[in-house]
C-alpha cells in the first residue's frame, strides 16, 4: 500500500520504522508484521505501486540465493511466490583460465535438491512487496528521514518528501528504527554513524545472455586475468553474467557492441555453454567493501547493505542479510514475549554479538576470492590450483565451503 507522506497522520506512532524497502528492508517488515507489531516502510524512490518494474534493489541484476535464504523466505511467506521464477542451482563449476585446478560441486553429492537459486531481483521484489500490499504494511515513498531523535525511550523521526515546488514534512514516532536504506547509508549518515570502506578499484558489469549449449543448472566462477566471472542458470538457455573489471577497463566493455562483447566473454568463459549467441543490456556496479562503523545504538538497528556491503563476486551480500534479518526477527519474538523492550541497548548489543562471526566469516569469505585470485604471482596461482584441487578431492573441505556457501553455516533462527 503506497502512500505519500500527506496520508500519514502526523504523530503516528510505530512499533518499528524502516528506511529503506529494498530486499533487506522489505523481508524484514514481513517478518515484523507478522508477529502483530505495527510497522511503516520509508523508501526515497517514487514507488508508483508496489509492483514496480524498477529501483534501485529490484533492478536488472539476478541474485543467487542460498539454500539456507530460501528456508528464510519460506518462514516469511515468500518462497512459494518466489520459486515460479528460481532457477535451481544443481551444481557449482569454479575455474581459473589458463590454470588446471577445477573444483566441481553437485547437489546430489550433498543430498540436496538444489544448492541455491538463482532469481532475477525484479522477481524478488514483486513478491516481497505483494506480500507488503497483502499485509497492508504501509510503504512510504517517496519520502526520506530528516532528523531522529530519542525521547523517554522512543525514536522521533522527522520525514520529509520533496518535489519539484514543495517540501512537506511530518513527524512520527517508533520504539525501533530499523536502517536498511543501502550502502553507506544517509540515514546512518544522519546520526555520525561513519563507514570503514574498501575500495577494489573494480566494478561489477551484469547482463542477461544467451548461449548455442543448455546450462543445465551449473553456475560457473571463472577467474580470469581481468576479474572474475560468474555465469548463474536463470533458464535451459539463459545465464546471468556478472563480470568484474577494472574501473579503468569497465566502459570499454559497456561500450562494446554486442558481437564484440559476446566474443570478448567467450574469450574469457571458453567454449562450456558452446557459442554465446546474444547479451542482453549491460550495466555496472562499482565494487567497495564497506562496513559501518556502528551497528546498533539505543532503539536503532542498521541491516543489510545499509550495516554491511560485500563485494558480490561470492554471492554472499543479501544471503548474509538475510540471516541477519532472521536472528532479529527471532530475538524480537523473544523479547515480545517477555514484554521487553527491543530498542534496549543491551538486547541490540546481545544480537549484533551473535550476528559477529557470521558476519567475519563471510566478508573474509568475499574479500579473499577476490584478493587471492586477483593476484597474478605464480606461487599464488600454484597455490590456487591445489586450492581448487584439494577443495574437489577431499570431501570433508567440500562440505565445509558448501555449507558456507549455502549459508548452512551456524545456528538456524526461527522465528
Ligand atoms: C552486481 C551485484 C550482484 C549481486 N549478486 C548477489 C548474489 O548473487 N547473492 C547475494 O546474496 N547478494 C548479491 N549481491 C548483493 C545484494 O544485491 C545486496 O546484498 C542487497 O541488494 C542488499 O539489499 P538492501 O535492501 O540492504 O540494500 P539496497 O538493495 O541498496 O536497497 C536500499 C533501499 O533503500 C532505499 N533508499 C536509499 N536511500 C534512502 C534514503 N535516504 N531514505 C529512504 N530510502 C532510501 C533505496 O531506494 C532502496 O529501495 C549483489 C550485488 C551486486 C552489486
């Protein structure tokens, strides 16, 4: 349910405001309106309905979601939407050109039916924000936070949406704010929360392409001298690219002709899907690891991007998200239950301590597939190669980087 900030009575009062209804921000409003609390979504694009085509999250990219992120959407209500259009990952196929280390991953071998899915973020967004109209979650948008300020224990918040001739603002109030409006965060931005960032000096470029061979549900990761690359099954002959590159280099590819860039991407990929035969409109990401310097603060909570941006070369960004938006949820139900307070400093403290070494792991995940293969010395290529091998012949390190990689890793929330 769109509204504009005139339909919000002023003084309004929430159990949970969040900023931001991309991915993080929207799954995480589910989760809170279920348990029955009041919750009001705030998002700065100009939402025509909740079934756009387009923003900023549910753009033209294609996100690999985990195993484990498919139990959480399936606890949230979502994943029978969201299944019509997931293609199932039935195995992962990591190489490097040029090198002889492979490292082969199957769904069977893991007594899985698929290892993750792969699912176009448009999709993913109109399910979400059906499920938003469904629960009558009110959406606000477009409409920013302008200032926050704690009084006797509640978040006053100051929103304010503009247009070409008028600026309107209101006032609302909330035990919780949630943060999820993205990386580096304006809104965190608001209350001095800073940023640790990383800067790869690379960007990410997607498209959608055809190719003469089926994929048959293998993902490729293919690392190259350039960057690297990864080829994820959307359908019997449709793959999502996402192909890291210089920053320097990344307009050349953009610039390409069609036939230039499929040819310059076979170069790369080799002949495993036979020929590619067609891109699709092409687009970038600049790449960055950032971190926000505080996670929490009394009756404030940042998740997702807005807490935490990955390079996204692992597939790991919203899946890490995800299992942070899940141990909130469940800690909620608990301090629900008791009638406690979730803006308390304690509890906050409590759950971004349990969210630490998922959180660790993962970024050190991320940012070391992209260290570790970017480098071009021949001891670290050697190394890799007998990374790659050991990684496909011992059964034991397989499982450990598959739950990993499937955000089986660690405690399960429920909630
Ligand atoms: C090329 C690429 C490929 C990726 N592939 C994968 C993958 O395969 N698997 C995976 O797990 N992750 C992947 N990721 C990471 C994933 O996209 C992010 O983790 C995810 O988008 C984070 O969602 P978010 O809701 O936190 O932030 P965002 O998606 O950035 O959404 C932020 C929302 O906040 C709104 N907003 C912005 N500013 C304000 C403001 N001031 N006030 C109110 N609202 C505001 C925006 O309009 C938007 O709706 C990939 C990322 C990239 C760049």
């Amino acid at each position: 349910m769109v509204k504009a900030l005139d339909m919000l009575e002023n003084e309004a009062e929430f159990d949970v405001v969040i900023v931001g209804a991309g991915m993080v921000g929207a799954s995480t409003a589910l989760g809170v309106s279920d348990l029955g609390l009041s919750v009001l979504l705030i998002d700065s694009f100009a939402f025509q309905s909740t079934m756009p085509d387009y923003t900023p999250s549910y753009d033209a990219r294609s996100t690999a979601i985990s195993w484990g992120s498919r139990d959480i959407l399936n606890q949230l209500n979502v994943w029978a939407d969201v299944s019509d259009h997931a293609s199932p990952i039935s195995h992962v196929h990591v190489s490097e050109k040029g090198r002889f280390g492979v490292t082969r991953m199957s769904a069977d071998e893991l007594k899985r039916e698929a290892l993750g899915y792969v699912v176009p973020n448009q999709w993913l967004g109109q399910c979400l924000l059906k499920k938003i109209e469904e629960q009558q979650i009110p959406l606000c948008a477009p409409a920013k936070v302008t200032s926050i300020h704690s009084v006797d224990g509640r978040q006053l918040i100051c929103l304010e949406a503009k247009d070409a001739s008028t600026a309107r603002s209101k006032n609302i109030s909330a035990r919780l704010i949630i943060i999820a409006d993205g990386t580096c965060s304006s809104t965190a931005g608001l209350l001095g929360i800073e940023n640790d960032v990383e800067q790869y000096g690379q960007h990410a470029l997607i498209a959608n392409i055809t190719t003469e061979l089926p994929n048959d549900g293998v993902a490729y990761e293919r690392f190259t001298s350039g960057g690297p690359l990864a080829l994820l099954p959307l359908t019997e002959r449709s793959s999502a690219l996402v192909w890291t590159h210089d920053s320097e280099s990344i307009q050349t590819f953009l610039d390409m002709s069609d036939d230039v860039f499929c040819q310059a991407l076979q170069d790369a990929f080799g002949e495993r899907l036979g020929r590619i035969t067609r891109c699709g409109a092409r687009n970038s990401y600049p790449l960055r690891l950032v971190r926000a310097k505080e996670q929490y603060r009394p009756g404030i909570l940042l998740l997702g991007n807005a807490a935490h941006s990955l390079h996204p070369v692992a597939g790991q960004g919203f899946n890490l998200a995800l299992r942070g938006v899940s141990t909130f949820l469940e800690t909620l139900k608990k301090v629900e239950l008791i009638q406690g307070d979730i803006g308390e400093i304690s509890i906050l403290k409590g759950l971004s301590d349990e969210r630490a070494k998922d959180q660790a792991t993962t970024i050190l995940f991320s940012d070391q597939v992209v260290k570790v293969f970017g480098h071009s010395s021949l001891l670290v290529g050697l190394a890799r190669d007998m990374g790659l091998i050991a990684l496909n012949n011992f059964p034991m390190l397989k499982s450990v980087f598959a739950s990993q990689a499937m955000g089986l890793a660690g405690k399960k929330a429920r909630f």
